[in-house]
C-alpha cells in the first residue's frame, strides 16, 4: 500500500502540469522535425537531427500516433516513464537494503525535482533513467542468483538503455566487469556482457554521423559551471537559480546517510550503499574524466541516470533497519525458546547454582553443548543423563 501510493504521488507530480508550459527548443525540434512524419522519416532525420540513438523516438512516434502531438499528448509518455520509476527504484533499493530502503528510495525519486522536470519533456532523459535503473536492479540480483532469469533481464535492460543513450555505457561496462568478476561459472555472464557489447557496437555509425559538432555548446560553459548545475538540479530542478549553498546540502544529505549507515545498519545495508553510491560515483567519474582530458560532453541531463542510484543509495542508510532496536529485541524473543529453559541455559553455561537449577550430578552441560545450534542442544537435553529422555505421557 505504500509503495501504490508514492507511484501515485509520483503520477500526481508528474501528469497534472503536462500542458502549462509550451514546448521548449528541443522539445519543437523533436515534435515538428522527427516525430511529425512517418516512422520511416523518423528513422532518416535521426542522425542528422538528434545526438541520441533511436529507441525513445520509435516509442514516442507510436505513442503520439495514439495521443497525438500537444503537449500531453507527447510528453505524456516521459510521464509515465517517471512514474513507472518509482517502484523500479523500490525494487533495487529493496533488493539492496529491505523494504524501508525501498520505500525510502521509492519516496525520494517520487519527489525528486530533476526527475520531474525531464518527466515533462518529450526527450529521452526519463526513459534513460528508468532503464539505467532497471539495469542496476537486473544487476544487483544478478550478483547473488546464479539464474539466467536475472541475467536475461539484465542484458535486455542495458541494452534498452544504450538505445536510449549513450551515457549508458558508464554504468553498464562496469555492470557487466562487475558480473565477469563475481558470477561463476563465468560462462553466461560472458554471453550476456557479449550481447550488451554487441549493440553497442551496431550504435558506432550512428554516434560517428551524430558526433559532428551539434554539441559544441557545452563549451561555452565552464566545468565548474556544469558541475555545480549538475549538483543543483538534482536537489531544486532546472530553473531555480544556482547557487553556492545547494552543494553543501547535497553533501550533508550524503554525510547523514553515512552517518545512520555506520551506526544503525547491517553488514547488508552498508554493502547496498556502497554499491549504489560507488557505482553512481563511476557513472559520474568517467564522463567528467573524458571531459577534462578530451571533449566537453558532462552535463546535468547526461547524468540523470546517476540521481536514482544516490537516491538508492541514500535510501538504504536513511532506511536501515536496525532503526528500531527494540522491534528487533522483540522479533528475536518471538524465535526464542520459552524463557525459563532459555535462563537455565543461561545460568547452566555460566557454572551458576539457583533455586531454580539446583546443580545435580551430570546437570551441568559441557562447554561444547552451550555452542551447538537450538536444535542440537534441545536433542542434548532430551538425552541427558540427569535429564532422562522424555516420555509420552500415558
């Protein structure tokens, strides 16, 4: 019930303001020159008009042949890709961390401004983090089932989000080293990373035409600029002035997550969140690394798909379970065996004498016996020799 109603918050959020803004530049280009002819048109204006690959204008041309080409006809299908983010995000963040993440990473992508804002345009970038999402959960089980089930849906999904867009590849190359490294036998990981590899392969032409300077306005900005815009729109959104105190809150959200993670969670927890957070550090890192040795290519809406993994990851601090020591006490008292045979245990493996255990001959246990599993010492005191094999009764 939770989780339906943070899709249905992140639904709210995204489909009622569809039609209060006309299309932007990007937006016209998209709607008027690819999306207004045939499919076949779509295809051929692509690499001449676009720098993304094709996936999101296929869909889009069939969704606005049943919607049409206004404003919600046309961004409503980034609409749904953000909502359909919300429980995608729940899952990785429970596969993760447990529930509370997930519903706390659930709670974070609904609201997040940036993911909203690109769930309004009829552009690629939701449909990339949606994907690049799905890939990361594929991933994250991947790691620990050693079924194909998790694999194929990886593959599938890293292949989906390299159609989308190229900054896809900086999260699924270290995906799929990541498998290499872990999974055995070795064999089907390698089958599936070949198959990811191979459709980013048949994408080489098409980035070779599209790479002929339609970019080139990313340099009229500074690094400093872009990074700073890219850390500002992930926490207020595109149009809220930038500003020096935006970094620092971004930096204390991640700092308090550490801060619960290291005090309240467990070993899975922790490993959950460095996970995410390493991995979205990556997928960050290699862009603004080929951005200050080669070409100037990092911008916030290249990097959308690094915001669900810090919220993911964020979510499996701030969502630790061992928030609640005394639910946990509880929980363990349930599973106990009955509380005078768990004191006498007690008092037994201590070498004390009370009222209640007078010490007979044979009545204390061995050392080893205090040590076996609840099982074993329950078979230890049903043949002990001062406790006689129970009987039934008569």
């Amino acid at each position: 019930m939770p989780l339906i109603g943070l899709t249905l918050l992140g639904a709210a959020l995204r489909f009622a303001t569809l039609d209060l803004q006309s299309f932007d530049f990007d937006e016209a280009i998209t709607v008027g020159r690819v999306l207004g002819g045939s499919f076949g048109h779509m295809l051929d204006v692509i690499p001449a008009s676009e720098s993304t690959p094709p996936l999101y204008y296929a869909l889009a041309w069939v969704w606005t042949q049943l919607f049409g080409l206004g404003e919600v006809g046309a961004r409503s299908l980034s609409a749904l890709f953000g909502t359909a983010l919300v429980p995608v995000a729940y899952g990785a963040a429970r596969e993760l961390g447990g529930r509370r993440a997930g519903l706390v990473a659930a709670a974070l992508v609904a609201v997040n401004p940036q993911l909203i804002f690109y769930s309004q345009e009829a552009r690629a970038y939701s449909l990339l983090a949606l994907l690049a999402t799905l890939s990361f959960w594929a991933f994250a089980v991947a790691r620990r089932d050693s079924g194909a089930r998790s694999l194929v849906l990886w593959a599938l999904a890293s292949a989906a989000a390299l159609l989308t867009h190229y900054f896809a590849a900086f999260l699924v190359i270290p995906e799929a080293v990541w498998l290499l490294a872990v999974r055995r036998p070795r064999l089907p990981a390698a089958l599936a990373s070949l198959a990811v590899a191979a459709v980013g392969c048949a994408l080489v032409p098409l980035a070779a035409r599209q790479s002929d300077g339609r970019t080139d306005w990313i340099s009229d900005f500074s690094l400093g600029e872009r990074l700073r815009g890219a850390v500002k729109m992930s926490l207020t959104g595109e149009y809220d002035p930038t500003s020096n105190w935006q970094p620092g809150l971004l930096g204390l959200v991640l700092a308090a997550a550490l801060a619960v993670a290291m005090r309240r969670a467990d070993a899975r927890e922790r490993r959950g969140m460095a996970l995410a957070l390493g991995l979205g550090a990556l997928t960050f890192a290699i862009p603004l690394a080929i951005d200050l040795a080669a070409r100037e290519l990092l911008t916030a809406k290249n990097v959308i798909l690094v915001v669900p993994l810090v919220a993911i990851g964020v979510a499996c601090g701030l969502g630790a379970r061992g928030a609640s020591a005394w639910a946990r006490r509880a929980c363990s008292a349930r599973r106990a065996w009955p509380l005078p045979w768990r004191a006498w245990r007690t008092r037994a493996c201590a070498g004390r004498t009370t009222a209640r255990s007078p010490r007979r001959s044979g009545a204390r246990r061995p050392a080893w016996a205090c040590s076996l599993p609840i099982t074993a010492q329950s078979r230890w005191r049903a043949t002990s020799p001062a406790r006689p094999p129970l009987r039934p009764r008569e």
